[in-house]
C-alpha cells in the first residue's frame, strides 16, 4: 500500500507533465517517464512480467518512437509553435470534468469497491504462457497476423513516395 | 482507502488527463501521446481488478493488457506512420493547419 501512495502522484504528476508542457520533446519524454513509473507500479504489486512487458514496449518502443517521429517533424518555426496556446483550454476541460465526474461518482458508488481485498498470488509466469498458447492460442496468432499488417502497413506509409513527375525524366 | 480504490482512482485521473490532452493539443503527436495515456489507464483497471478482486486461476486480467499492450503499439506505429506521411504532404502536424482533404 505504501508504494502505490508514493506511486500514484508521481505518476500523475509525470502525466500532468506531458499534457501540460509545451515543448512536444519534454511532453514525449515525460510520457516516457510516467509510463514507466506504471511498470513500477506493476512491479509492486505482484504483476512482474506485466512490469516488464509495459517496460519493453511502452518505454522502449512507444516511447522513443514518439521521440523519434517529433525530431523528423520538427518544425520550421519551432519557436512559434512553441509560443502558441493550446488549442481552446476551457472546451477541453469542460469535455473533461464531466467524464471524469462519471468515473468518480461510478467509483464511489460502486459495489467491488466493497470487495474482500484478496492477496492473489503473485503471477505465474508459467501460468501465463500455458494459458497463451492453449486458451488464448487463436489470439495471439491474430495479434501476430496483425502485427505483421502493421509492419509491412507502416513501412509502406513511411516510404519515400517518389513524385509522379521526376520518374518521366529517367531514360 | 483500499488500494483498489487507490488504483481506480488513479486510472479515472490518468484518463481524464490523456482525454485533456487529445482535446486541447495542436500537434497530433502529443494527440498520440493522450491516447497511450488512455491506453494505459485501462491497464491499470485490469491490473488492479485482477490482484485485488476475487481470484482468478484463468488470470483473464493479466491476459487482456497483454493483448491490449501488443494492439497499442500496433496503433502507435500506425498512427505515427500516417503523421509521418500527412507531414511529408504539409510541412506541418499542427491539426489547426490540417482542414483540407487534398493535402
């Protein structure tokens, strides 16, 4: 319990970070860093692999991805863009509060909050993997197809697509 | 306060943070980051539901952000990949700047 109070305003405050700075690197970065605080949090309470998974993939690959694509689009006026407001502040929260009102009224009002809070074991990593690949085994062939998709998909959205009149030239 | 309260809480603020963050940013990058912000507050339902509510041997929580991680950064480099494109088109992320579907 300990660790998840000292956890949880970190985390948010690293999340208030990244909506809130205007620089878009600090923003990255600190979605980076909130992310993972996540995995830590995962660590503590028992779900290890979960931890590492979110690691490897949020702050790994996420993560530096989005640092990646804000440093080819970097703007020209990167000074300008960093000078202007947000897109209307007072819109966005009043969209806002309201969601969160429901979640914290569904919250206070709802009944697994009464729960036992029972000590699961932690997870078993062995556990997972059996359940992967015979429960859950159609699943994960579907996430690989798709996994594939986006690759070959990304790959062929990011190309260099050659304008239809420098090729006549040619020859 | 039980720490799934403590967890459920935490995921309603982080969501509502990601949700301020796809409404109010300019740069459709940041626009990715909301959503993982999103994404992740979800996780932590999973997660909290699974280590604190009644016991699971089919472990169905852990399971589904399993998946949901793996279709989360399927969804980044997609959507990373399409800004990439709409940028080489305009010169621009900024969404303000963005109102026209020829490019």
């Amino acid at each position: 319990m300990i660790p998840l109070l000292i956890l949880s305003p970190l985390i948010l405050l690293a999340a208030l970070g990244a909506v809130w700075k205007a620089r878009p690197v600090h923003a990255a970065l600190l979605l980076a860093l909130s992310l993972a605080l996540v995995a830590v949090l995962y660590l503590t309470i028992g779900a290890d692999f979960i931890g590492l998974v979110q690691f490897m993939v949020y702050v790994g690959a996420v993560a530096i991805l989005i640092v990646f694509s804000l440093l080819i689009t970097r703007p020209s006026d990167e000074a300008e863009e960093i000078q202007r407001r947000p897109r209307s502040m007072v819109t966005g929260l009043i969209c806002t509060l309201p969601v969160l009102a429901v979640l914290l009224i569904a919250l206070v009002k709802g009944d697994p909050l009464t729960l036992p809070a029972a000590d699961a074991p932690p997870l078993s990593i062995a556990r997972l993997g059996e359940l992967l690949f015979t429960t859950h085994a159609p699943a994960v062939l579907a996430v690989g197809v798709l996994l594939t998709a986006v690759m070959i998909g990304a790959a062929l959205f990011a190309r260099d697509i050659e304008k239809p009149k420098s090729n006549q030239p040619e020859k | 306060m039980n720490p799934l309260a403590l967890l459920l809480t935490l995921s309603s603020l982080l969501f509502a943070l990601g949700l301020l963050a796809v409404l109010t940013r300019r740069n459709a990058i940041l626009i990715l980051v909301g959503i993982e912000l999103m994404l992740n507050a979800a996780n932590i339902n999973f997660i909290a539901f699974w280590r604190y509510g009644p016991p699971d041997p089919e472990l169905t929580g852990p399971m589904f952000v399993l998946f949901s991680i793996a279709i989360a950064a399927a969804e980044a480099a997609v959507g990373l990949a399409i800004i990439l494109m709409v940028f080489r088109h305009t010169r621009s992320t900024d969404l303000n700047k963005l109102d026209s579907l020829h490019g």
